[in-house]
C-alpha cells in the first residue's frame, strides 16, 4: 500500500496569499494513499524539515510529496531531509505551487484547485516512484594533457604539484607552444623564453608528468574518471635516452634548406633537427620528409656514421600506445592567418608584408636576425613599418567575425619594441578600434603612442603594392573625415587572425566535445562552466577555447588543473541516478531491445553501444543496445526514440509519466 | 525466365546448401501466398508476374525461419528495398540470403548490402496508386478528414494483421503489448483503433519500403498506404537536405535545423 | 462558448521552459489558471505517446515547449524532438486531428513573459475553438483514478551497471 505523506508550505504569505493551503491539505488527505496530509508556515526551515521527517518515521510513509517552491529551488533540501528519516530520497517529489500557481494566479478558488490537482498528479507519479540508488563510478587518478602550450604546461604542473599523474601528449618534437615563438611579452616587456623555459623543464624534470612529445593522440574511449586513450609516438628516428645532444648530426645533415618552422621560415633548419636551442626535451627527431635517407630510400646516412653515441636508428616505426586516465585537459592552442590569406595585402607575394608571429622571431635575441629588426627581401633596416590591426578579424567577408582579441596588444608591443631598437624609424599602427582591456593593459598602449611616438590611425588598409622597393599603404583615416592616406613604408606587419588548429574538428571528435563554427572547442556553459566541456572529465585550456593572452591561458590552465584535482580527490564519483537503461528482463531473450540501434546516433553523449548477450557456451543469443551509466546525462532523447519501449530512463520513467499524463484526469 | 529461376533455385539447394526457399504461389483464389520450397521436389513451375508478387521479408524476421540459416527468397523491387534496409538496422543477422528477383526473360541475384544499394539506385520505382487517394484526402477539410477516418477506422478490429505482415515491424514485443503502461487501449473500439494507427505509422515512418503487405492482408481494407506514403512525402520534403548516406531520418538533425511551426 | 474554460497541459523541459514559467512566477507576471505544467529533463523525453495520452485525458489544448534550438541542456534533444514533431504533426493532420490544439514553442529559461504570453494565447485560442469534442466523443470510458495504489513499495527495477 501506498503510504503517502504531503506537506503544504505557506511559504510565509508567498503562497497562503492566494492558495488556502489548509483547504488542500485537507482535501489531500483524502486522496486514496495518502496517509499523512500537512500545512506548514516554512516548510524548508529546520522546523519545516522536521515535520517531514518525522512523519516519515512515525507512519512509515513510503512516498513524500512537498508542495511548495519549484523543485529547481529546494528540491535537494527536501530529498535530503527523506534520506535523513530514512526514506530513499527519489521517493520524494515536489509540487510546484508558488512559481507556477499562487504567484502567477489572483486569489480564489481557481488558485487553490490548481494547487491541489498539481500535487494530486504528483501524488499519483509518486506513487509510481522506485528507490534509487546513486552511481558509483570508480576513478582513475591520471590525467592527458593534451597540448604543451603554456597553458598545457600551467594545467601539467598544477595537477602534478597535487600529486596525481600527468600524460603530457605534444605533437611537436618540443614543448613551449606559441609562447617559445614571442620575443618580449606585453604588457611588461619581460623576455618570454626567460620566464617559459624554467617552467618546461619543470615539466620534463616532475617525477609525476611523462612526457610524450612527438606523439599525438589516436583515439579516446570511456567516460568521466574511465578513460582510455591510444596514443600515436611517432618514430622519431633518435633514440633520446642514448642521444647526448651533442650536436653533431645536425650541424652535418647535408639537407639544410628546410624552412624552419620555428623561426616562421625566415631561417632554414636541417633534416636531423632540434626546433630549437631551449627545446625540451632537448633531443633530435629526424623529420622523415625531408631526410635525403628516407626519400631517396636509403641514399645518405651521414649522422647515423656521425653520431657518436649511436643513437640514430632509421628503423623506429610509430608505437601506439594504451593508457587509461580519468580526466583530460585540451590545450591545443591556435594557429594564426597567414599573409597569403589576403589578396588586397598581396597574397603573400610581397617578402616584406610579413605576419605578427614573423616579427616576433625577428625581434627575438634568439631569432634568425638576432633581435634586430631587418627586413626579409634585403636584410636592410627598415625606416618605416606599417603595422595593421584587425588583419582579417571582425571581417565577416572574410569568414572570421570575432575580435582575435591580442592584435591590439602585441601589434602596440611590435611598434614599441621597434622604436626601441631603432629609434629614428617610423611607425603607423592601423586599427579600427584599440581593445586594451586587461590589467596595465591600456596604460601600455598610451605609453606606445605618448612615449614612443608611435602614429595611431584609425581606419583600414585597402591595398598594399610594390613600387622602386617601397611598399605603398594605401589606406583612410576615418577620424580626419575619411581622408585617404598614403605611406611608403619598408615593412608592412599584419596583425592577422587568431583561427582554431586546422585539425580542431577531427580533435574534438576524437574527444567526443563539441566546437563552434569557427572550430573553438566550445566550454559547457560561456559563464559558470568555462573550463568544462559538455563530455563530462575533460576540460579545456588556453587558446582553443577562443583567442586568449598568456595570463588568460595560464588561468585557464590552473582552473582547468583544479576541476581535475576536485575529480581526482575522491576514489569514487557519486552521480545522479537519472539514467536511462535498457531493460534486460524479458524473458528468455533477456531483453525486449530488438538490436536495431537505431538508437544509437541519438544520444548526445554516445552513451548507447552495441552489447553481444551470450549463452553459457559463450555463443551470441542476442544483439541488444547497451546504456553505459557513466557517460549517460539523463535527457531520456532515447527513451521516447525507441520503439518497443525498450529503454526506460531512471526518475522519468514511462509509467511515471503515463501515469502523471492520466493523472491530469480532466 | 522461370525456367531459369527454377533451375538456379535448384542449383542452390544443391550445391550451395541453401536449405530454405520462399518463393510465391497463388491459391485457389488467386491470392499470392508464400511457397516453401525445402527440397528440389518441391519447385513449382507456375509464373507471378512482377508487379503482383508479394513482399515476404517478414518471415525472415521469425525465429523458426532464421534457423535455416542459408535461406533463398523471390522478390520483387521492394524485397530489395526491404532487405537493405533491414540489414541497415541491424536485422537478418547469421542469415546467408539469396534474393532472387525475375526479369523479362532472367532473373538477377543479390547477395549482399553492396548489390541491393546498386540495384535499387538504378531503378526507380513507378509510383503506385496511393498518390491519388492521399491527394484525396489531403484535398478534404479537417472534418472531413476526421470523419473519413472514423469512417474508414472504425472497420479494424485491431487484429494487427498489418503488423504481422510487415517486415519492419519485427519488434520482438510491440508496444501495443506492453501493459505497464498499456499505452493502447486493449478494446478495438475507436479510442484504441485510432491511437493504434498513429502509433504504427510513426513507428514506420522513414523505415517503411513502401511495399503495401500491410494493406494487402488488411481484412478490412484499411488504406494504411495513405498514411505510409504521406510521411513518405514529408520526410523526403522536410529532411531533404540529408544527404545519401542517411539512411533514418528520426536519428538524425542537421546542425541549426529550424522547423517553421514551432514558434 | 462564453464561459467555457479550456483544458489546458504542457509538457516542458527542465532546463529552460521549466526555470522560464518559474521566472514568470518570480517576476509576478499574469496568466490564465487553465495550465498544468508537466516536467520532462528534455524535449528529447516527450514520446509523442504520451501527447496522445494527453488528450485521452481530456485536455483541450496541450503546448510542447522546451530550449531554442542550439540552446538544450543536453545539447540536441530538441533537435531530435523538432524532427519527431514534423512527422508527428503530420500523421495526425493527414488523420484529421486538430493539431491547432498542440502548440509547439521554445521558451528559454529567461523569456518568462514569453511563457506568460505563449499560455495566454493558447487559452485565447482554445476558447475560439471550444471544447475538443470530436475527439472526446470516441474515448473510452474515463479511467478512475487512483489507478491503483500498491506500488509504491518496489525495490529498484534495474540498477545501472558500470562496467
Ligand atoms: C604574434 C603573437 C604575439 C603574442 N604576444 C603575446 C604577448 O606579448 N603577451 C601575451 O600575454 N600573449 C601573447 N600572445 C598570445 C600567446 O601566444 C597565447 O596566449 C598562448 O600561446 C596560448 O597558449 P596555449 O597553450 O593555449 O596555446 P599554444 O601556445 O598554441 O600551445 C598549444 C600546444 O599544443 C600543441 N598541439 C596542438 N594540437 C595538438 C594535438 N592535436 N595534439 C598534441 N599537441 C597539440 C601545439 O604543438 C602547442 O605546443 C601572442 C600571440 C601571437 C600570435
Ligand atoms: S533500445 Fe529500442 S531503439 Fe535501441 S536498439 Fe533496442 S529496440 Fe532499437
Ligand atoms: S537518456 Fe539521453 S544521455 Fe542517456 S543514454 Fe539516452 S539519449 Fe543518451
Ligand atoms: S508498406 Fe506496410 S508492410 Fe510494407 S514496410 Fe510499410 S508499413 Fe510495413
Ligand atoms: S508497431 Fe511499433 S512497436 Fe509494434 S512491432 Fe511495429 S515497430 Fe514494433
Ligand atoms: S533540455 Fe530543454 S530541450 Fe533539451
């Protein structure tokens, strides 16, 4: 027998004002199976709780309906309050009476009906109610790191200083990222490689973080806290516990003009490489398409000859990897528009319209020039540059709408560094509008302007052509009433675009995480869940949320690290049991699930799998879908695509619903 | 052709261990009927023609069928249809099938998803005669519309011969047998009749072939076609942007897909 | 057809029309008593069953609202939900069913005079259409409610496995 106990809240005057509370306790208390029928002034005070709880207890009520606020608000309250009586907390429900009937109703009789017949429906899904039991999935305390940007490396470090295990997977052959590219960083000036590299050797050094640089990820199964993932180490042709770094194969490679990408192909590098001199780890890859062994087949072999240490072994293939782990932080990062995206600047023709990134590495102590400011096509000073903002962002035309959110900053650093190095040049800055928004942010571009005398002009560059060696700026200034200007400049640097990695989709569909249509992987929620993705376990980092600045990346890295390590601090996660599950009780096929998995596509958390039910004899009997609890989220999507009713969701279950449906009984 | 049919039919219960034939006969009244050839000796000489044969995929959903195992069925177009896309959906599982399908004077054989997809792009099926009648009742007004099916409805005895007809509707228990919740009424009055209805049309929408067994064996005539082909017509004009390789249409969206009556 | 008062349900998701018609409450906006609002998590949740089931019980009217497209909680129930109701909507047009009786919208969880709006109108539209007759005359005999009452004391049914 059903043994229902109902609770009426006045909520103060909020719902006594217009509901006559006591009216519909008493007509509660007659509807069959209730046993236990109250109003109460506050029933989420201490007193209010007691009440349910006592009642609970003394008439050994086997259902709870509190009709009060929406559920949304104080439904944990009252749950808890059943479980601590005893009773399994998904045996209460609530009834929404103040939001959705004495707040939005007059007083009268109307308002207090419908009260009553929204707890009477509540009362018969009650009714149909099970014990649920929380599900406990287990915890594996590892973390991917995914990315060896400084936010990947802020994330790695913060996770490892906590003591859990960090898998630190880099495409590249070393860590660093962008930050290893940048000269001096705004808005302080301070020399990038100075304050990164101690921190990748860190890296390289924690007894807790391995590092798989040169590897990439293949594929990721499981769920939040049970992952697995494959992970790709690519033959690096080097074996980097022999290697000493010596140097000597690189400085003999015979194959020397490979542009480098590091120093962004104002240098050329040799097949046996180190990207650069602060790499970590700081051991050579052979880039097999390019060495002269592997394209000739087997033509050349000079630094394996050379390498005293022997270490170089042309027969190391790709190793795919297994490793388990709880969690993953994405730290992909960005990549940047380059010059050949803009036919008005020259398709990339021109060797002196070069990009932001390209005048990092010329203003780099340790770049190709270092650290002066040459120009590519002849090496000589330049006496002007022309620096443009906004070099394909906010452009809809051109695909990317958003604001790439640092140009301003770095575009103010590149014509401050330049004026500091040369001091009689000239520099123009373009923009459209000067976004300086972060801390001494603003104060840095005044100095650009005030200190260093940099000419700011408002509005945008039409066209860049080559003429007697100079590059002509054709431009408008908006604020002098749209006047076209005309600048003959040595050297033209494009603020360009900050876009999502081209292989940003195939990532987030290796990870199951959604992506925006720019390719950023999209967070969970763009306020109260920025670091989350809506795959639950993996979290995000840096720059391939969207264009961000260091001291944002690095946030983002240790906030990313905290959400692991709150993941990581129990041995067990305890989650919500609204779950959908496929029944397995029809005998004797075990299931009503006709394996069509159709089903399967639907769940937009790739929850449903194809399970074989075997025999004793190991034989398949039957193909039926499978709900793995770990990764479901609970939107029952699945249970009303289904058929035969096959898949029934724990909490929201058809015969709740049904019942609660008739129950409207009009 | 039946010659040729006869023969192959022949050759596979002997040399390929096919141990199970459906083929198609007519009885005493001209029905077409299922004939099951389980032995050389059971091979008929009589002729189908093409566009009176009968889709009897359905069978193979059954377990005592399925156990044959190596199984050779004749059919026409919308058997081809039928199997691909009950193999789509996971069915027919362990079964060696051979579909035979006659031509004007041979026949051709399909073995596998690849031939059936070759077979049907290649072929467009006439449309049957449906269209007119759906034309007919989309033409009515809304009461009108109702009361034709109240009309028309209230001849079923729910005797779910439809379904049993049907190869897609292989579920091994239907919702309408389900009892906790009984989701359709039990009795065959018009409540229960109409919310059957419903129901079967939406479970076959975007899966049914279009193959008409479930209006053919209706003992009240019911025109469950109308129904099929005009979800048929929505689907293919709503959902046309899906691309090929879609194969469901109800497990599917496009990305910021807007529908014009949801406000 | 004056006084005739409409019979009124809606099926709402949890994450947005739900929290919307709580808004509505919060801001202390108006709207006719006609309405009982069912919870579902998702409009992914809302078989078409049970729209059917809805009217068995005698509504008049029944609105269908949950997130904006791209906006579900669960990121694409509705797009599922969007696509069963164009199919859904049109068996029942090809039979005759007043579907100008179902009202689909969207109502985000801050749109709470949307709500307001959204269940005022349907009410203003029923009363023009009266009381949905046609369809109650070939229902069954009502059934009574409690439907029973032993059930409450199950234990679970399935427990999810982890594996
Ligand atoms: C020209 C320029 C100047 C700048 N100047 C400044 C400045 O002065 N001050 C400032 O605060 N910010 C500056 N920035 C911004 C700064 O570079 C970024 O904020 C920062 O690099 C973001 O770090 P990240 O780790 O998110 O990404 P990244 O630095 O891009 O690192 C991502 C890492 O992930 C790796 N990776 C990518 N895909 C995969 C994959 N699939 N598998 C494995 N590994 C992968 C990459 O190889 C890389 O190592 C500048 C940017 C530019 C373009
Ligand atoms: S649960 Fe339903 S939809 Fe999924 S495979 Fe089984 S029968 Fe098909
Ligand atoms: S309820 Fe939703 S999340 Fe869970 S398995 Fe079904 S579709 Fe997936
Ligand atoms: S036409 Fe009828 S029998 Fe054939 S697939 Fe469609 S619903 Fe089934
Ligand atoms: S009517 Fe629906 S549930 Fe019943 S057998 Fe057909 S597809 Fe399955
Ligand atoms: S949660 Fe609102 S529609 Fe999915």
């Amino acid at each position: 027998m059903s043994r229902i106990g109902v609770f009426i809240c006045h909520c103060g005057e909020n719902i006594a004002s217009t509901v006559d509370c006591e009216s519909v306790a008493k007509s509660a208390s007659e509807i069959p199976g209730v046993s236990f029928s109250i109003d109460y002034k506050y029933m989420c005070s201490d007193p209010g709780q007691s009440k349910i709880k006592n009642a609970i207890i003394e008439h050994k009520l086997n259902g709870v309906v509190v009709a009060a606020c929406s559920p949304r608000m104080h439904e944990p309250t009252f749950r808890k309050a059943c479980a601590e009586a005893g009773l399994n907390p998904y045996l209460c429900e609530m009834a929404n009476i103040r939001e959705h009937c004495s707040w939005v109703h007059p007083k009268g009789e109307e308002t207090t009906f419908k009260a009553f017949e929204i707890l009477r429906m509540l009362v018969e899904k009650v009714k149909r109610n099970t014990k649920l039991l929380p599900i406990k999935v287990p915890v594996t305390k590892t973390a991917i790191v995914l990315g060896g940007g400084v936010a990947g490396i802020q994330a790695a470090l913060d996770i490892a200083n906590a003591g859990h295990k960090v898998l630190m997977i880099e495409k590249d052959p070393s860590i660093g990222g962008h930050m290893a590219m940048l000269s001096e960083t705004f808005p302080t000036l301070d020399c990038s490689q100075c304050i990164l590299t101690p921190r990748m050797v860190e890296v390289a050094q924690h007894p807790n973080i391995t590092l798989y640089n040169y590897a990439e990820l293949e594929s990721l199964d499981g769920f939040i806290g049970n992952f697995k993932a494959r992970i790709r180490l690519k033959a690096k042709s080097v074996d980097p516990k022999i290697c000493t770094a010596c140097g000597v194969c690189w400085s003999k490679c015979p194959v020397k003009k490979i542009p480098d990408e590091f120093n962004t192909g104002l240098s050329k590098r040799t097949a046996i490489y180190v990207p650069f001199p602060q790499a970590v780890p700081n051991k050579p890859v052979i880039d097999r398409t390019q060495c002269t062994y592997f394209v000739k087949n087997g033509k050349c072999g000079v630094c394996k000859k050379l390498c005293p240490a022997s270490a170089i072994d042309f027969e190391t293939k790709d190793e795919i990897i297994e490793v388990n782990a709880g969690a993953v932080v994405v730290a992909t990062g960005f990549e940047i528009k380059h010059t050949d995206f803009f036919p008005e600047y020259g398709y990339g023709r021109y060797k002196d319209v070069i990009d932001g990134l390209q005048f990092e590495r010329l203003a780099s102590a340790s770049g190709p020039t270092l650290g002066e400011i040459k120009r590519p096509s002849d090496g000589k000073v330049p006496e002007t540059i022309v620096f443009i903002a906004c070099a394909g962002s906010r452009d809809k035309a051109k695909g990317i709408e958003y604001c790439s959110k640092i140009c301003c900053m770095y575009t103010a650093k590149h014509a401050m560094l330049y004026k500091h190095k040369f001091h009689e040049g000239k520099a123009y800055v373009f923009y459209i509008d000067i976004r300086a928004n972060g801390k001494n942010y603003d104060e840095f571009v005044r100095r650009t302007i005030e200190e260093d005398d940099v000419n700011y002009i408002r509005g945008r560059v039409s066209r860049i052509y080559e003429s007697n060696g100079k590059l002509i700026v054709k431009g408008v200034d908006t604020l002098l009433n749209a006047q076209p200007v005309e600048i003959e400049a040595d050297m033209v640097v494009l603020a360009t675009a900050i876009v999502a990695n081209a292989d940003s989709e195939s990532v987030a569909q290796k990870l199951h995480i959604g992506y925006d249509k720019h390719h950023f992987l999209s967070e969970a929620h763009p306020k109260l869940r920025p670091v989350e993705t809506n795959t639950g376990g993996i979290f995000l980092a840096g720059a391939c949320q969207a264009p961000k600045d260091i001291p944002e990346s690095v946030s983002q890295g240790s906030a990313a690290a905290s959400k692991v390590t709150i993941l990581f601090s129990n041995d067990e996660l305890t989650r919500e049991p609204q779950v959908a599950f496929v029944n397995r009780t029809f005998p004797p096929q075990y299931s009503s699930c006709t394996g069509c998995l159709l089903c399967i596509p639907v769940c937009p958390y790739k929850a449903i799998e194809k399970e074989e039910i075997k025999n004793r004899n190991g034989e398949v009997v039957k193909t039926v879908a499978y709900v793995n609890g770990g990764l479901c989220q609970g939107c029952g999507t699945c249970v009303a695509f289904c058929r035969n009713k096959s898949i029934d969701i724990q909490g929201f279950t058809n015969e709740q619903m049904f019942t609660e449906v008739m129950a409207l009984n009009f | 052709m039946n010659q040729k049919i006869n023969q192959h039919i022949a050759y596979l219960m002997k040399e390929k261990g096919v141990n199970l034939i459906i083929s198609q006969a007519k009885d005493s009244n001209g029905f077409v009927i299922p004939h099951f050839i389980l032995s050389e000796n059971d091979i008929i000489s009589s002729v189908i023609a093409i566009n009176e044969m009968r889709n009897f995929f359905a069978y193979l959903n059954k377990q005592e069928i399925k156990s044959f195992k190596s199984i050779g069925i004749v059919c026409n177009y919308f058997g081809v249809k039928t199997f691909f896309q009950l193999k789509f959906e996971n069915q027919l599982k362990d079964l060696e099938l051979f579909l035979l399908i006659p031509t004007d004077d041979d026949f051709i054989e399909i073995t596998s998803e690849k031939q059936a997809e070759d077979y049907l792009s290649g072929l467009k099926q006439s449309t049957i005669l449906v269209d007119e009648e759906l034309e007919n009742v989309k033409k009515m007004s809304m009461e009108e519309r109702w009361n034709y099916w109240m009309k028309t409805l209230e001849l079923c005895t729910k005797c779910y011969a439809c379904r049993a007809a049907c190869p897609m509707c292989y579920c091994s228990s239907c919702t309408t047998e389900c009892n906790i919740p009984q989701w359709i009424p039990v009795p065959a009055s018009l409540h229960g009749i109409f919310e059957w209805h419903v129901m079967r049309a939406m479970h076959l929408a975007g899966r049914c072939t279009e193959c008409d067994e479930c209006v053919k064996v209706c003992p009240a005539n019911i025109p469950l076609n109308i129904l099929n082909k005009g979800l048929h017509n929505k689907i293919s004009e709503a959902f046309s942007s899906d691309d090929s390789s879609i194969k469901y249409a109800l497990n599917f969206f496009q990305p910021d897909e807007k529908v014009d009556f949801i406000k | 057809m004056e006084d005739f008062e409409p019979k009124l349900a809606a099926f709402v998701c949890n994450w947005c029309t739900y929290a919307g018609a709580d808004l509505t409450g919060t801001s202390r906006m108006k709207y006719p008593s006609n309405v009982r609002i069912l919870r579902f998590p998702c409009t992914g949740r809302i078989d078409f069953m049970l729209v059917m089931k809805a009217f068995d019980s005698g509504v008049d009217g029944l609105i269908v609202s949950g997130c904006h497209p791209n906006d579900c909680h669960y990121t694409s129930g509705n797009f599922h939900a969007q696509r069963r109701w164009v199919v859904f909507k049109e068996v029942l047009d090809i039979m005759g069913f007043d579907t100008r009786r179902i009202f689909f919208t969207w109502v985000s969880a801050a749109e709470g005079a949307k709500w307001a709006k959204v269940v005022t109108d349907a009410v203003e539209e029923l009363k023009k259409l009266g009381p949905y007759s046609e369809f109650k005359k070939i229902l069954l005999k009502k059934l009574q409610f409690p439907l029973d009452n032993k059930t409450a004391d199950r234990e679970i049914k399935t427990e999810p496995v982890i594996s």
